[in-house]
C-alpha cells in the first residue's frame, strides 16, 4: 500500500477537526435514558408488582380499567425519561393532578362544550368565537376522546404561552448565549408556572385559558413587528395572532387596544411611515372577516349572551377585587420576586436596564385598565375569570428588574430541589383533596359525566334495539357531556334542535334520527323543571308523544367509595 505524501498528510490535519466528524450524541443519550426506565419498568414486570393496578379492590388492589392502567404506567415512564426538561415536567405533573381531581373534566361542562361546537365547524357559536373549539377538534382528530388527553390540551396550550413570555422577556436582552441569559429565560419560566393562571387554572381549557398562549405570543410579535429594521414577516405574524385572539375571545380587544395605545410612544410611534402596520391590519382584517361575516349573516347571535354581561350594579369591592387579581393570581412569582430580589441586593448592578421599561409597564398595567374602565363607562360585568389572561406581562417585567442583579453562576441546580418539590406537593396535594373530598361524599364530586351518558344509553339500547342516539338536546353542559362521552359521538344541542340557540349551528338531520331531550338539575339533581316545560311544550307543539323517562345513575369504581344515586329526565324522541 503507497504511503501518502507528507502534505497530504498535513492538507487533513489543518482540515479536520480534533474531534474528528461532527457527531451527535444526543440520540444514543435518550436511547440509553429511555431503556434504563424501561429496565426499570421490566424489573416491576417480573417481580410481578403491575398485576396490583388491575386486581379487584378486595385483593387490595387498584382496580384499573386497560385505558387507566396504560396511561398512568405511559405517563410515569415519559414523565421520568422526559423530567429533567422543566416544561415536560410541568406538563406532566399538572396533566396528572388535574386527572386525579377531574374524572369528568370541569365541574361547570365548559370542556365537553367546546367539543360539542368543534363538531361543525362554524366559524362561531351563540357564545364565543370559535377558535377554541377549532383547536378541541384538530387535536381530537389525533388524540383519543379521553379525559386525560383533554387536559394534555390544556397544559399544552399553557406551555406554549410561558414560552411565548420567555421570549418576550428575553426580546431585548443581548445576543450572546451567556450564563446570564440562559439565567433570564429561567426565571422569566419559573414566574409563569409559578401563577395560578398557568398552574391550576389552565387546567380548564377554554375561551379564557386559549389566550394564555395567544397574548404572549401576540405581544412579542408586535414588538418585533414595530423595530425600525423590523422584516416584513413579523408584520404578517402580528395580524394572523391578532387575528387568532380575538377569533380565541373577544376580549382580546383590550390587549390589541393596548398594543396599539403603546404604539404611540417612542420608539414604536416611527412604524407608522413604513407600511409595516398596514399589513399588519389587512391580514388581520382578511382573517377575522369570515367570521364577521357569519354573525352578520345569523343577526349576531352573540348579542344575547353578552347582553348578560351589561349587568352594572358591580360595587367597588368587585372593582378592587378584579384589580387585585394581580397579587392573588400571581401571588406566588410576587413573593419569588420580592425574595430574589432581597437576595440579590449584593450583586453589583454590571448591567444597565436596557429594555423599553415604559413599553413593558404599560402592556402589564393597561388591559386591566381597560377593562376596569370599560366597567366603569359602559356598565360591563365584571368578572374573575376574565383576568386570567390580564396579568402575563408580569414575568417578563420581574425577569428584566432583575436582570442586572443576576449572578454570573447557572440557577438551575438551586432551582431544581424547588421545582421538583413543588411538583410532589401539587401531587400529594391533589391526591389528598380527591381521597377528603371522596371521603366527604361531595355532591359535586360524585356527579360523573361518564355513568350520565352510560345509565341514557343503556336505557336506550332496550328501548330502541339496534338503533343508534344521533342527537341530544336540553341541558346545554349535559348534552354536551354525550358528544363527548358516547362512544357514538352524538350531536349536542343546546335546548330543542328548531329552535334558537341550537340554529346557530344546526343539524339539519334532527327529525329523521334518533334523538333525547335531556333535563339534568344541579349536580344530577333531577330537578330542572325549566327544561322540563319546554321540552313537553315543544313535544305537544309537534303533534309528538311525551314520552318522558326518569333515569338513575351512579358512579362506581375506585374513585367513589360512597356511591351517591344521581337522577336525570330524558325525553325520547324517535325518526318522523
């Protein structure tokens, strides 16, 4: 074999690196994480210890179902591969603690509502635009119709949006990839999952919780949008979330009125000589007409529901009270701040503040300023939920006060025993409140969606051999509760199927199949003599038989060890 020459030689030590190709180890290190846990999980296989989650309660056991078995055994096989990582473990904590208190999803039917208006999709509903329940519908279309998936949804969306407040905070921080930086984006994390609204709140996923992600992001985009030097595209970006905001709530008017009242101050004022805003607004505008649109087309038919909120008459205690939501939704990041903050007084101040500060503190302060004023002029209702998505300007404002106290060492390893320690008390916490509130036999707690639609359809089934429950009205929350519960996905409708508010977003079909008008009191009451009478009334209206059925129900199983008998009217409705 010829010896190469001596330059060639020297031509490939000058050319390659010293650790010769570029190579990642990235993938062997999950594979070789992955298969310890998975060793881990064989050797409770062979020692026979998994049997215990699917035994009977009487061989002291869990009594799982199949579905319940394979998810608590997934999430704690991802939540232990993927902890390390503070958002996955964020993600997975909340996701079991809100399985743990919620077998039904949230107690007010909010969630089973949103499937039941992703259905169709309209481009809104007799409450709310419908952005939410497009979202509800993409993601079902991958994920199974199961309450934990539902509440991976929720955490999902509350990721996204403390993603989009890290980059906010860290929008005007330098380039470089310093301790310092990476110091920012922690703290700027920490403060958002610290918050009520992006821990126990965003569990609810719905047209509050949407804009948890949405305003973040939204805001971010328009401060890159409105930088003298500023691409294009940022401009697009700022009008399509604008444009998703609002079509998420319409509440989302006081934070775009608030960008544009902060686009008036300097620096941000120059953007309006370049064309910038102007796409901004058109792809804003051509998006969220559609939607206009329809409800132009239907007479707007959310003027009803937010004739609602015209309420007036709120005193000044409820005025404070939302004011207040600032400390009592943040009061956790609050007290984090003010201990940092004591703490790192030593720190010399190495940096200068170099963020807009007015800029920051006018997008903190002025959609609860909006909205109070609101109040004020128009007689709007106030209302606590409306300010879960108020305050998300908050981290980045504490992260970037902070900012030139922060030390020159990692935070991370002395965050992490707080962080995984907080995770166990949210877990012991919930298990605790589910065992005292099961203990107590909570109305409200034993009051399952699953055994309401099991106990109708059972009682159809003997009913109607061999025919399939195409549609349920009534209670609006209830009938809800079968698109999503049944495994036939029936159509919800809120009240009678030809009559407002169910024409919002018809089902033409209604008269040729199968259908059950369902009355449900509180909790399983029974007692819902409202619905009741329009049900009778428009049954007698048809020429039709009033064929009325109470049903009784229960849930059973390990989560209710003091079964409570639920009640529930039904009136069946057969083909024309």
């Amino acid at each position: 074999m010829p010896t190469p020459a001596r330059s060639k030689i020297d031509e490939a030590v000058a050319t390659t690196p010293g650790s010769g190709p570029r190579r990642s180890i990235g993938f062997v290190a999950f594979v070789a994480t992955l298969g310890s846990f998975l060793f881990g999980y064989d050797t409770g296989v062979i020692s026979a210890a998994l049997p215990y989650m699917y035994m009977p309660h009487d061989a002291g056991s869990l009594h799982l179902t199949v579905a319940e078995e394979g998810w608590v055994g997934g999430t704690l096989l991802l939540g232990a591969a993927l902890g390390a990582l503070l958002l996955a473990a964020y993600i997975t904590v909340w996701l079991l603690a809100s399985w743990l208190r919620s077998p039904s999803l949230d107690s007010y039917g909010d969630m089973v509502e949103n499937y039941a208006w992703g259905q169709t999709w309209e481009w809104g509903s007799f409450k709310h635009p419908p952005l939410f329940a497009w979202l509800v519908r993409l993601w079902f279309s991958v994920f199974p119709t199961e309450v934990w998936a539902y509440f991976l949804l929720s955490y999902v969306n509350a990721a996204v949006g403390a993603l989009g407040i890290v980059a906010l905070a860290t929008l005007w921080l330098p380039p470089s990839h310093d301790v310092r930086r990476d110091n920012a984006r922690l703290l700027a994390l920490l403060f958002a999952l610290a918050s009520l609204p992006y821990a126990n709140l965003a569990a609810k996923f719905n047209a509050d919780t949407v804009l948890l992600s949405l305003w973040p992001w939204t805001a971010f985009c328009f401060f890159r949008a409105a930088r003298p030097s500023a691409a294009l595209g940022w401009s697009v970006a700022l009008g399509v979330l604008a444009a998703a905001a609002m079509l998420g709530k319409y509440f989302s008017g006081v934070l775009l009125l608030s960008l544009f009242l902060i686009s008036l101050l300097r620096p941000w004022h120059s953007w309006y000589a370049s064309p910038r805003p102007y796409v901004a607004l058109a792809v804003f505008a051509a998006l969220l007409a559609p939607h206009v649109y329809w409800e132009w087309s239907l007479d707007f038919p959310f003027r009803q529901y937010l004739s609602g909120k015209f309420a007036g008459g709120d005193g000044a205690a409820r005025m404070v009270s939302f004011a207040l939501s600032a400390f009592y939704y943040w009061a956790l990041p609050w007290l984090l701040f003010a201990w940092l903050w004591r703490r790192w007084q030593r720190h010399a101040t190495v940096l200068a503040p170099i963020f807009p500060r007015t800029s920051l503190v006018a997008l903190t302060l002025l959609p609860a300023a909006i909205t109070l004023a609101l109040h004020v002029l128009l007689g709007i209702h106030l209302t606590t939920h409306w300010a879960i998505p108020l305050w998300f300007a908050l981290p980045a404002l504490f992260t970037l006060w902070l900012l030139p106290k922060l030390p020159e060492t990692p935070l991370w390893p002395q965050a992490r025993r707080a962080v995984y320690g907080v995770a166990l008390l949210v877990l012991v916490g919930s298990a605790g409140y589910v065992a005292s509130t099961a203990l107590r036999g909570k109305s409200s707690y034993y009051y399952s969606r699953q055994a309401l639609v099991a106990a109708v359809e059972a009682v159809f089934a003997e009913r109607y051999p061999g025919a399939t429950l195409r549609w349920v009205g009534g209670t609006w929350a209830e009938s809800a509760s079968f698109a999503f519960f049944a495994p036939s996905h029936p159509r919800a409708l809120p009240g009678v199927p030809d009559a407002m508010p169910a024409l919002v977003n018809p089902h033409p079909t209604w008269a040729r199949e199968h259908g059950a008008i369902l009355c449900t009191g509180t909790y399983g009451t029974g007692d819902d003599a409202a619905c009741e009478m329009q049900a009778e009334a428009w049954l007698t209206a048809r020429g039709a038989a009033v064929l009325r059925q109470e049903i009784v129900y229960r849930a059973q199983g390990w989560r209710y060890p003091r079964p409570q008998e639920k009640r529930a009217v039904v009136y069946w409705v057969a083909p024309e």
